[in-house]
C-alpha cells in the first residue's frame, strides 16, 4: 500500500501569501476532509508495519547534560532489540524486550533485567526516556495505549507535531520507503528535557 500524497500547486494570485507564510501555506491549502482521509490510509498503512530496522544518531540534553550517541533498533512482533554506542560513558549497551520482560547489556558485559526498557535505562543512565512510546513514535504513528492530547497534520496527512503522556513530539522529515513514509528526524520535548533523532537505512518487511 502507498502513501497518499497531496502536492500543492498554488495559483498566482497565492503566491504572495505563500512567500508571507514562508512555505507553509502549502498545509493550509489541503481542505481539512482531504488530510484526514490521507491521515487514516497513513495510519492504515502502519498497522501492518510489525517488522522493521533502522539506524540513527540521537542527542539528548537533560539536568544540565548533553548525550550524543548511536543507535540501531530492531523491531520485530513480540520483540525489540537496541544497541546504543557511546551514551553516559558506559560504551555499548544492547537492550533486548519480549512478552517476559527487558535485558540489558552493557560495554563491561554486566546483566540487568526488568519489565520495562524504561527502568532499565533510568538505572543505566539516570534518565528516564519514553522507550516503549518511541518505537511507535519513529515510525510516524502516535503511541498506542497512551491518549493523544494534541495532534497536527502536514497537507499529505502525516503528523507534523503530537503530543502524548507529557512528551511534545515533532517530524521534521520524511523519505519513501517499499512504498511507505517514514521519519528521517523526530525531536522530542518534555519539559526541559530533549532529544533528537535522526534516523536512516530505514528496511521495513512484511509479517
């Protein structure tokens, strides 16, 4: 299944207003009924989108800290698997979740356990970051089991900025891929925490 995509071709007569609003007028003009239709086949579309992979550096800054480190996760039904390079001084860390629980390993070979990647981390770093919501997060589609308090749309349907369980979330790019669009950046803001993803060799496969 494709995207649906809505390319905007503005008159003369609404090229000034469009200069005014910096580009982002092309949004405005898709009528509202039209970026709702294309926002459900976009969602549609990641219903079946269980099994994917990609790459990404990340920064975060929180208390005062600024993180930058590497990452690559591996999602697939019923389980995950995340390898973070370079964060908080500890070298590599692997975090792999399934229906009976989260482990992670760190760069000394050390072994932690628990029920969710979020404790696991806020142990290993000090921070407590929105694991579980971000794998749905980075995919494009808001998190699912968590209520939605603001959501926007650009003109082709997709979100431009959401927020959910205290965390304002922004897509700041996309790309094509095997037919479906997904985010190449995500910032993420929660108070004066933040962190910023940039994702690529996105691989997606059915099942």
């Amino acid at each position: 299944m494709r995207s649906i995509r809505r390319h905007c071709k503005p008159a003369a007569g609404v090229l000034l207003a469009l200069v005014v609003l910096g580009g982002a007028g092309c949004a405005l003009l898709v009528p509202e009924d039209e970026r709702q239709e294309a926002h459900q086949a976009f969602l549609a579309e990641r219903e079946e989108l269980e099994r994917w992979s990609v790459s990404g550096r990340a920064a975060l800054r929180a208390s005062g800290e600024a993180v930058s480190l590497s990452l690559r996760w591996e999602q697939a039904p019923g389980m995950y698997a995340i390898d973070l390079s370079g964060p908080f001084g500890t070298g590599a860390v692997r975090i792999v979740g399934d229906g009976q629980g989260v482990t992670l390993r760190d760069g000394t070979g050390r072994s932690m356990t628990a029920d969710t990647p979020e404790e696991l981390l806020a142990v290993q770093t000090g921070h407590e970051l929105p694991v579980r919501a971000l794998a749905d997060w980075i995919v494009g589609r808001p998190a699912r089991g968590l209520k939605v308090d603001d959501l926007r749309l650009d003109g082709s349907g997709r979100p431009d900025r959401l927020r959910q369980a205290d965390w304002s979330v922004q897509f700041q790019g996309w790309e094509e891929v095997d037919g479906i669009d997904l985010p190449t950046r995500v910032d993420l803001q929660s108070g004066s925490k933040q962190l910023r993803v940039a994702l690529s060799g996105w691989r997606v496969a059915d099942g």
